[in-house]
C-alpha cells in the first residue's frame, strides 16, 4: 500500500515538475526542433495528468497534495490545453516566449494545488509578472503591460481583501465573487487580451481561476455563490443584447467561463468541468474558428452541451426563475452570436490541432457522465 501511493505521490510530482522541464527543453534546442519539441513534451504532459485523475496519491504521503477529483481532471484540461497551443503555433524565434505556456501551465497547476487559496492568487500573481516581463521587453510596450497586470493584480487584491475578512460574510463573498470575475477575464468586466500571444498566459490563467474559486466557496459562503451566478447570467445576457455582431463575438470568447462561473456558484463543479474543458480547448482567441464556434453553442455531443444539460437539472432546484433565465439567455446568445451559416459546417476541422480539441471534447463529454454513474466523482 505504502509502494502504491509514493508511486502515486511520485506521478503527482513529476505532472507538476514536467512543463518546466518542457519550458528548459524547448529553450535549449535549436529553434528549428523547437516546436517539435514542444508537442512531445505538451503530450507526456497530458498522460501524466491522465495517470495523476486515474492513480492519485492518497494517504499520509500524500498530505497537502490536492485529492479531488474534479480538481484533477480540471488540471488535465490544463495539460490539453497546452498540447493546443502548442500544436496550433508553429516555429516561434523568441525563445522565453516559445517557452511560456508551458510556464503558465505549470504555475496554473501549482497554483491549484497550493494548500491556501491565497498562496494559489501569490502564485498566479507570479504567473502574470513573468507573462507580462516575455510581452512586454520590445521598446513601446510598457503601456500594454501595465494594462495587463493592472486589470488581474485588482482581482487578486479583491480576492484576497474578501479571504482576510470574517468567512460567510456578504463583503467578504463580494469582493471574492467580483475579484474572480476579473481574473477569468469574463466578458465585459476583465476582458484583458489583446494580442493572440496572449493565449499563452491567459487561457490556463483563467482556467486555474476557476479551479481556485470551487475552494474559495468555503470562505465565501452564500453571497460569494449568488453573485458568481448572477455575474454570469449578466455576461451571458450582454453576449446575446450586443447590438454589434463584432461585440457579440467578442464577447462570446469568454461564454464557457460565465457558464462555468454560474456552475460554481450553484456547486455543479462538474458542468463547471465540462465548461473549462471548453474554455482549455474551443476558447480565447478560438472562438472565431467554426468548430470552436459549434463547441461554444453548446452543440452535442461536446463537453460544454453536457455541462449544460448538467448545469440546468442542478439549477432547477437552486432557482426557478434563475434556470429559466439561464435557458433563455443561452439560446439568445446562442442564436445571435452564431451565424447560420456556422451551424452547418464545420464539426471536424481540417487542422492538427481542431482535431485533438474536437476529440477530446467529444471524449470528455461522454466519459464524465459515465464517470459520475461509476462514482468517480
């Protein structure tokens, strides 16, 4: 039993361990083996995250590692997200660069697992500073990094302001629930990206937000969760009122994590799940690709349509009134924020990278129903 679970304490490790070791690897090769690199090691990533969800360290040898399930998987969503971007970037010249979603995978991961939710924010923090140094060494770019830290540094003060106050208090549940809104970037309140680069520190960013805030709950209490829900609503709602179609598309870039934010207010962490494989995948600077578009719908058989069928039984017994909000705001943006012609083509995309998405959105979105049936969340 000991063996069983240093073996699991060791895989544990090493998952966390190995998109650093990816970061040094595809810094030291040529730049011409770089991107190849970088898929292989994205690869051994995600199947040390696989083996992490299906073997995990439990025991005394495990104390202080993180044991839930949906918190896993989540990291494994983490690890996929990575391969994408990866795969879907060719040969980039700047090194640190090159090198930076593994290192923001990486943090987003320890971050998850920080035995603190505040050490979790210090970590992201870092995560950002490094960010915001690769963005920001070309002459002129001051301006457009401090745009970046400013908008995340006042969600992590909020966050932190709401956790050093008294637990289950309504200030301290708002300034949580208005700081972790900032930080996933939802739309229109954090919307932080400008340049498609910017993925590569924002997309498992605001993935490891989300983590974070299924443990901030706790603290937070019942102000913290109806206010996740209704920022949520209103984001979904402003996507579908757009007056703009550009608007409406950009605002619909961030559309699983308002889902997602809703899923956690009401504790469905596992439609929230589904909704951050959504975002790791078919999300950020994506959402403009036709099978993106059809997994952001919310179009079976992907992950986020069975998020949402999870998401709206859960919300039936949380509130009426707010499910059928919900429905309704999901169609309304659904429908105006897709073009027809969008609805029809485009389900299995032509690239590399659009099909390890698609796939393991469709994976995910029939194995977790079966999982849940079998207990293992």
């Amino acid at each position: 039993m000991t063996g069983t679970a240093g073996a699991g304490m060791f895989l544990a490790a090493l998952a966390f361990v190995w998109p650093f070791l990816g970061a040094a690897a595809v810094c030291a090769v040529p730049v011409a083996r770089s991107r190849e690199l970088a898929i292989w090691m994205s690869a051994i990533g995600c199947v040390l995250a696989l083996a992490v969800f299906v073997f995990p360290a439990s025991g005394a040898v495990a104390a202080g590692w993180d044991d839930d399930p949906v918190q896993r998987a989540g990291r494994v969503m983490l690890a996929f997200g990575l391969l994408l971007m990866v795969l879907e970037n060719g040969i980039l010249h700047d090194r640190l660069v090159r090198s930076l979603p593994h290192v923001s995978t990486a943090l987003a991961g320890l971050a998850c697992i920080a035995p603190d939710p505040a050490v979790g924010l210090g970590i992201l923090e870092a995560a950002l500073a490094w960010g915001v140094f690769v963005f920001t060494r070309p002459a002129g770019q001051a301006r457009m990094g401090w745009g970046l830290i400013r908008n995340s540094s006042v969600g992590t003060f909020l966050v932190l302001s709401g956790l050093l106050l008294p637990a289950n208090t309504v200030v301290s549940g708002l300034l949580m629930a208005c700081g972790l809104v900032v930080l996933t970037g939802l739309s229109p309140f954090g919307q932080f990206w400008q340049d498609e680069n910017d993925t590569f520190l924002f997309l498992p960013f605001a993935g490891a937000a989300l983590l974070l805030a299924m443990r901030l709950r706790t603290h937070g209490g019942e102000a913290f969760e109806t206010a996740l829900v209704l920022c949520g609503l209103l984001s979904v709602w402003l996507t579908a009122c757009a007056g703009r179609f550009a608007d409406r598309q950009r605002l619909f870039r961030t559309f699983p994590s308002a889902l997602a934010l809703i899923a956690v207010g009401i504790q469905a962490d596992v439609a929230a799940l589904l909704f951050l494989c959504g975002w790791c995948l078919a999300g950020g600077g994506r959402a403009g690709r036709g099978w993106a578009v059809n997994t952001l719908a919310c179009f079976p058989p992907g992950a986020p349509f069975v998020g949402c069928l999870l998401l709206l039984s859960m919300m039936s017994d949380w509130s009426w009134p707010l499910a059928l909000l919900t429905v309704a705001g999901i169609l309304a943006a659904v429908t105006r924020a897709v073009p027809a012609r969008d609805i029809t083509h485009h389900f299995w995309p032509q690239d590399a990278a659009g099909r390890v998405a698609c796939s393991v959105l469709t994976a995910t979105g029939l194995l977790v129903p079966l999982a849940m049936m079998l207990g293992a969340f």
